[in-house]
C-alpha cells in the first residue's frame, strides 16, 4: 500500500511512511516520483560517471552512504535499499536530499540551495555560507517578523511560466534548526521532528505555503569579485552575470547535471532566473530589522 505526498511540486508515491511530508495536494498534470524499498546493486557499467558515492548515467543513478543505505533512481522514482540497523529518520533525510535531487534533474527539474520565505505574492530567498543561519532567517521572517510562510529550507525548486518568469515551487518538508535557533526564534516547546537521535537538530512545521510563486529576490552572503577600482564597464559586466553566476553555482546537485545530459536544460534555467531575480547581498537591517 503506498501513500502519496507532495515535495518540491511533485506528488511521492511511497510505499513507507513519511512524517516529514505533508499528504499530497495538487501538483498539477505532471506524474508522480515513486519510493520503494528493493534490493539496489551498483553496477560497473562503462556508461555510468563514477564519483566517490554515487554513479551518475544518463537514465539512470546510483548513490549510497555506507553502512546506511544505498539508492537507484530514475526519472519515475526511486528504489532505496536500507541497511537493517540503519535509523529510519535518517534514511528518511537522505532519501529527500540526493536522491530525489537527482530523480528531478531526470525530468529537467533544478532546484536552488536555498532557504525562502513568501509574503503571499512572491518569493524571497536566503542563501549564506554553509551553517550561516539560511534557516534561521527564513524562519526569522516568519516567527518574529511577518506575515511570511515557509516556502523551503533546503530545496527550492524553480520552473518557468509560459512568460519566462522563474516560479518557486513550496519544498514542504519545514524547516530544520538546530537549539540556538530554536531558542532564538522560541521554539522550545513548538512540536518538532527528531532527524537523528545523535544529533540536537530538529525539523519544525510553521506556516507555509501551499501555492507556487514567482521569485523575486535572493539575498546572499558569499563572497563576491571586489569591485571598488574597476572600470564603470567592469561593474557592470559583473553586476549583470550575477543572478547566472549564483543560479549555476547554487544548484543542488549541479555536479551530475552534465553526466546525465542535462546541461543544455540547465543553462536555459540558469539564464530564465538571471533575466528576472534580484540578488542582494545580505544585511542584518533588512533580514532582522
């Protein structure tokens, strides 16, 4: 008996059970991702690129974690293999990350490594170094500042309208913090979702939203050219590959793109997100404030 969910856009049809998800609603025509559990072998096949956990093809891929779990997936879904002692909420977690990943790029679906937030009419997105508080303020927004809703933590897919317009597809799966956030934000004693039961870190439910959105505006603090003593032209230049440079850069996934085939898809997204989002860098006036 399998269940179905929504995430990223998609409908999961799942033959075990995901608390993380949130039941299925409308994703529109588009068929569903299916998760089963089955025996996964890695083949060594000529055709597959080979990475130190993962082999990527271009109709199907394999990605395993030691001692945890091992995946095959294709374009209609994902077999997952799990080693008997492994936690379940922690192949839960993986098969939401790379997997599923690597099962939208088969169907020319990219995502963003981004958290963002919705005002009801379009997107904004965070993006800051690793363990910079992306959550945290995506989470900011909601519980100290809103009226916003959760639209991703991790994953935020984009796709376009028939205008070009980039569209941000709601993630589903809330939010994860760890306990200065929790305490930050007070979330003490708000319901959350164990991941590991070694790790403090918790996924938390609070409003999101169910609709997809234009985005709008990114706001990052990762390192960028200095531009101070360059030319009027060379700011410029810079300023306008921006939104392409951090589009192609900061898709989830980007390293099997090309080994799939996908990278002609990729560039026509990364250039629909360049001709429409903003990219800001970040201040903690315009995020906290």
């Amino acid at each position: 008996m399998s269940e179905s969910y929504y995430y990223c856009g998609f409908e999961i049809k799942s033959s075990f059970d995901f608390p993380e998800l949130e039941r299925s609603f409308s994703t529109g025509d588009v068929s569903p991702i299916s998760i089963c559990s089955g025996d996964v072998k890695i083949p060594d096949r000529a055709e597959l690129t080979r990475g130190p956990n993962w082999a990527i093809g271009v109709k199907e891929a394999y990605w395993w974690l030691d001692d945890i779990a091992k995946f095959r997936i294709a374009a209609d879904g994902i077999t997952v293999d799990a080693m008997p002692n492994a936690p379940n909420g922690l192949v839960r977690a993986l098969t939401l990350e790379a997997p599923m990943i690597i099962a939208m790029q088969y169907r020319d679906a990219f995502c963003l490594t981004v958290s963002a937030v919705s005002d009801g009419k379009t997107v904004t997105a965070f993006r800051f170094l690793p363990g910079g508080g992306s959550s945290t303020a995506a989470a900011w927004q909601v519980c100290r500042k809103g009226p916003f809703s959760i639209v991703s933590d991790t994953l935020l897919r984009i796709s376009s309208d028939d205008s070009g317009q980039p569209i941000a597809w709601p993630q589903g799966s809330g939010v994860l913090l760890w306990p200065k956030s929790q305490k930050l934000l007070g979330l003490e004693k708000h319901a959350k979702l164990e991941v590991r039961p070694e790790l403090p870190l918790a996924r938390f439910r609070l409003e999101d939203t169910r609709i997809p959105l234009p985005l709008k505006t990114t706001h990052t603090a990762a390192l960028y050219r200095r531009l101070e003593a360059s030319p009027q032209d060379d700011q410029n230049m810079v300023q306008a590959r921006r939104p392409f440079r951090f589009s192609a850069l900061r898709t989830a996934g980007r390293l099997w793109i090309d080994p799939m085939g996908r990278t002609p898809q990729h560039f026509a997204w990364c250039l629909a997100i360049a001709r429409y989002c903003d990219i800001q860098n970040a201040s903690f006036e315009a995020i906290y404030g």
